[in-house]
C-alpha cells in the first residue's frame, strides 16, 4: 500500500510541473519507489545506502523503459509503413538479450482521401524488466494512414 502511495504522490508532484510524462520519467518513478521501499527494509540503519539505492533504482528504471522494446516495436511499426512497397508485406524485431519480438504484417495499402493507409496487423510479445516484471502480448489489427506531415496515424484499431 505504501508503494502505489509514494508512486501516485510521485506521479501527481510530477505533472503539476506541466511536464509531458514518458515512459522513461514513468521508469525512473517506478524504479525509485521500489528501491526505495526495498532498501528502507534491507537497509534501515544507514540513510545514505538508502539514498543510494534509490537513485540506483531510479536510473535502472528509466534506462529500462527508455531502451524498452515496445519503442523497438514502435520504430519498426513506422520504418516499415514507410518503406513497405504497395501490397502484402511483412516485418519482424527481436531483441537477443531480452528475448521479446514482434512482427507487423501489413494485408493491403491503398489511397484513402488522398492519404497513403495501410490494413495492417501488429503483434507483440514483451516481458518488461524489473521493476515491472509482466509479460505482455498483444495483436492489433487496424489501419494507419500517413498525414500530410509524414507522420502515421493508427485511425481504427481493434486490439
């Protein structure tokens, strides 16, 4: 109970900073709120083991959501949207030392108001590291257009 009242006090304090919250900031909350707890715990008579083992646990946290795969997943997602050719094609990741991977398969590309759009069906199958430790898979099937910019929109998606 302790932890999720120090992680939503961290998570609140955070965004009344008007700061845009990523995933890395997420991480590093995290990660420093566990160790925190863990280290009171193992470490109570000494405060700046403590200390240190916090901001330890902070930089595990964000370093492990900011090399996260789902961003792997993200950037293959895109890359191959831009530069799949017109039709079926295919595309997969894996990362040899956490062992997750995903592939996005697109079925048909087409014009669509006079934006490129791809059908498309993305899967992805992470086991998160410390300090989350869950595994998550998922399959999406959508259809993600290309805006006037260069940027790609997801427009429907069905997970």
């Amino acid at each position: 109970m302790r932890f999720f009242s120090i992680l939503i006090l961290s998570l609140f304090l955070f965004n009344c900073s008007g700061q845009k919250m990523t995933s890395s900031h997420f991480g590093m909350i995290a990660g420093s709120t566990s160790a925190t707890l863990t280290c009171i715990q193992l470490l109570n008579t000494n405060q700046y083991l403590t200390a240190v083992c916090a901001v330890t646990g902070a930089w595990m946290g964000a370093n492990s959501f900011y090399k996260s795969d789902k961003l792997t997943h993200t950037a293959t997602f895109v890359d191959h949207l831009n530069n799949a050719p017109i039709g079926q094609s295919y595309a997969t990741w894996y990362n040899q030392r956490t062992g997750n991977h995903g592939d996005i398969k697109i079925s048909r590309s087409y014009v669509l108001k006079g934006a490129k759009c791809s059908d498309y069906t993305s899967t992805v199958s992470i086991t998160n590291p410390w300090p989350m430790n869950n595994l998550e898979r998922s399959t999406e099937f959508g259809i993600a257009c290309q805006l006037p910019d260069g940027r790609w929109q997801v427009i429907e998606s069905v997970s």
